[in-house]
C-alpha cells in the first residue's frame, strides 16, 4: 500500500469534531455565532487547543492569540511548513467556514501519526484569531498580527460602543503590546516554508461544474467605506419636499450606487452595503443623519481602484442634488494577493496523484492566507459549498466532500515538506 492509500480520514472522527465545535456557540441567536472575543469564542478555542493536544500537537497560544499546534518534525532546524483557518464565525454563520481548515489539519496531523509518517520540517497548525471582519472593520487579526500588519492605529480604532480594539484585547486577556510583539516570532522572510489553507469554497463554482476540489489562483482585495451623511432634521407633515435636506435618501441613492458598481465588474468584482446606522429618529421627522458601511472586493486590482473612484464621486454627486454632506471615509482590509503558482502546482499534483478532479479559481472572501504570505509562499485548497451558500446557518458540506479535501491537502502538505 503506497502512503496516499493509507491516509485515510475519518469521517466519523471528523463529523463528531465538526458536531462538537457546532455546540459551542451564542445560544439565543440563530444559527452559529461565535465571534471574536464573545464568551462562546473564548471555549471553543479552549475545545480546539484540547482537540490539538489530543492529536499529538505540543500548543501554545501566542501574544496575538493564535493557537498553534506544533507537530515537531525530524530537522528542527529547518523552516517550518504551516497550515490552519479560523474557527470564529460571523453574527448568524455557518459550521464549516474556517473551521473545516482547522479540524481537517488536526485530521492530517492523526492520519500521519497512525501511520508514523515523520515530516522533516515542523507542521504548525493554528486556529488564527479572529479571522472574520468586526465592527473595527479588520478582518484576519491573528494573522495580520503574526505578519507585522496589525499596527497601533488598529489598536485605537473603535467599536459602535466607542471601545478601543486595544481594549477588546485586554478584556479578552491578551497584553495589546504582546499582539503587536507577535510578529517577532517569525519575521521577515525564511523562518517559515510554505503556507497551505484547506477551506470551503463559499461560492457556487465547484458544485455547479462537479469539481471536487478548487485551486486558489488570488485572493480578492477589499476596499471599505464608511459614509456618512449629514442632512437636516425638519418637520416631516411641513417641510417641502424640494427644501428637505434628507440625509437617508442621500444613503438610499448611495445603496444603489454601490450596487451598480459591483454589476459592471467584468471579472470577480463585488459591491455590498453591509450596515445602514441611524440615530434613533421619530417618525415625524426627516433624517439629518445616517451612517453607511459597505466594501468593494475584486482579484482585478485596476477596477477595484477605478470602482472606488467612480462610487466615491457617484456618491457625493447625489448626496450634492440632496443638499447632503457626504463624508467619505476609505480603508484598505487587504489587497489582491495572487496565490503562489508553485504551491498551485503542488496542490494541483496532488489532485491529480489521487484522481481527484480540480479547477484554477479566485477567492472572494478573504482568507488569512493573505496576510501569511508576506511570512512565507501561500496556497489554497477549496472543497465545494451547498448552494455556494456561506456566512448563513444553510452553509453546508457533505463530509465526503471534505474528507477529500483533506487527502488532497494530506498529500500537498507532504509535498511541500520535501521541497527546498
Ligand atoms: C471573510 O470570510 C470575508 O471574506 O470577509
Ligand atoms: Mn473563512
Ligand atoms: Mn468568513
């Protein structure tokens, strides 16, 4: 039997992992809400450290409150290959987004050590910190920290409650100087190999065309916005319509510009309003003020920039012919970042050594693989999604579909242990 044959997952094993973790979660919303530095956040990771340990992993939690698992391989000394996901979740998500990463590698980890497979490089598993964009408007915290990304102007953006992300830390028990001294652990180029992410597609690529596996060729950049619109309150029975200065139809035309941006994408390009905040008004009174939030993405970094420009100028113009100050407020999540095309054709090879079908294509959400590849060469494997539905409690995929990802993965991770 050659060593792809005898890596086998469980599904058993990894269905009463993935069935656990799904129990741990915010109990009075809907579907699974786990998010950073919430209660049920702070035991899943409890839970995931255990399921590490129990795997055979030596873990640390580190000062930017990733868990790392380490699998210790035959040369220290050499660069160590790394692979993980996130396990937090958005408001309302889903079972698999992330954790399917996490829980397939410490999947990988029992597969090699029941067959006494040794690596010669460490394997370092890490459930990432707070992987899902929060009300500061950051995404990827653990793995922008470990990348020397996460910077003190971070620390000092702050919540709809006025809290200082800095402060969100402390409370969740992490020294703020120690997150921003995480990065030291492997800076600059060289301390680490390869970085490998199995993930769930989230889109309906795969299942459409009966792929079994997706090969990340970029992850989309993400620009955000925040608006906001400053109008004038008056009295709603007596103000004229022409002399209203309403500062939520001044929101409701930059909806649909949004809008209109994401549809003339000619690649991967989307446009969402994801949050419309107003004070809390009458309903006698016109608007005066309404703060708007919404975020730009594509793989094709000339339209993202051109898009912005084009909504930035769209807006203004008709919060203008609404007598409405529109204050523009822009932010960079992450740019467009090509996976590496080596990593592509190991994980490719892969695929193909185990006749497992594959297809080239980009990633609209954004992974934290981004933020490691400034640390090291990054790739990622995608399995299909029910629907192409993600971020919603319907997000779904079959263990059978994920058992495979995991063998593909399995096999990359070899690969990439034995190359220079
Ligand atoms: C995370 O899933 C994102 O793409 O925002
Ligand atoms: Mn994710
Ligand atoms: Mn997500």
């Amino acid at each position: 039997m050659t060593v792809s044959e005898r890596l086998q997952p469980s599904p058993d094993r990894l269905g009463a992992d993935l069935d656990e973790l799904a129990t741990v979660r915010e109990p009075t919303r809907a579907g699974w809400t786990r998010t950073v530095f919430s209660e049920p956040y702070r035991s899943s990771r409890e839970w995931v450290a255990s399921r590490m340990r129990a795997a055979g992993l030596r873990v640390e939690t580190d000062g930017a409150g990733n868990i790392v698992g380490v699998l210790p391989g035959r040369v220290p000394s050499a660069p160590a290959l790394v692979t993980g996901s996130h396990t937090d979740t958005v408001e309302a998500g889903g079972r698999f987004d992330g954790v399917v990463g996490v829980l397939g590698s410490i999947e990988v980890v029992r597969m090699l050590r029941e067959n006494d497979i040794e690596l010669d490089r460490d394997l370092l598993v890490v459930d990432f910190l707070g992987e899902e964009s929060n009300e500061f408007g950051l995404s990827c915290l653990g793995s922008r920290a470990l990348a020397g990304e996460l910077t003190t102007d971070h620390l000092d953006r702050r919540d709809r409650d006025g809290v200082r992300l800095g402060e969100r830390y402390a409370e969740f028990g992490l020294e703020p100087s120690g997150v921003l001294e995480a990065a030291a652990r492997f800076a600059g180029r060289g301390a680490l190999h390869r970085y490998l992410e199995l993930h769930v597609e989230q889109g309906p690529v795969l299942e459409q065309r009966g792929t079994a596996i997706g090969v990340v060729t970029a992850i989309a950049g993400i620009h955000r916005l925040v608006a906001d619109f400053v109008g004038r309150a008056d009295h709603a029975g007596t103000a004229p319509m022409a002399a209203r200065r309403d500062a939520l139809v001044a929101a409701a035309e930059a909806v649909l510009a949004v809008r209109q941006q994401g549809c003339g994408a000619p690649v991967h390009g989307v446009a969402t309003t994801t949050r419309l905040d107003a004070p809390p008004g009458s309903p006698n009174v016109v608007p005066a003020r309404i703060r708007m939030y919404a975020e730009m993405r594509s793989v094709d970094v000339g339209w993202l920039s051109d898009a912005q420009r084009r909504l930035g100028e769209e807006i203004s113009l008709r919060a203008a012919e609404h007598g409405v100050d529109a204050d523009l407020t822009w932010s960079v999540d992450n740019e467009c970042l090509p996976a590496d095309a080596d990593v592509q054709q190991v994980i490719t090879a892969a695929a193909d050594s185990l006749g497992v079908g594959w297809e080239a294509l980009p990633s609209g959400a954004t992974h934290d693989a981004v933020h490691i590849a400034r640390l090291c060469p990054m790739g990622m494997i995608f399995v299909p999604s029910r629907d192409g539905r993600s971020h919603c409690p319907e997000e779904w995929t079959d263990l059978e579909d994920i058992s495979t990802g995991i063998r593909v993965h399995a096999e990359a991770l070899l690969e990439l242990d034995r190359a220079r």
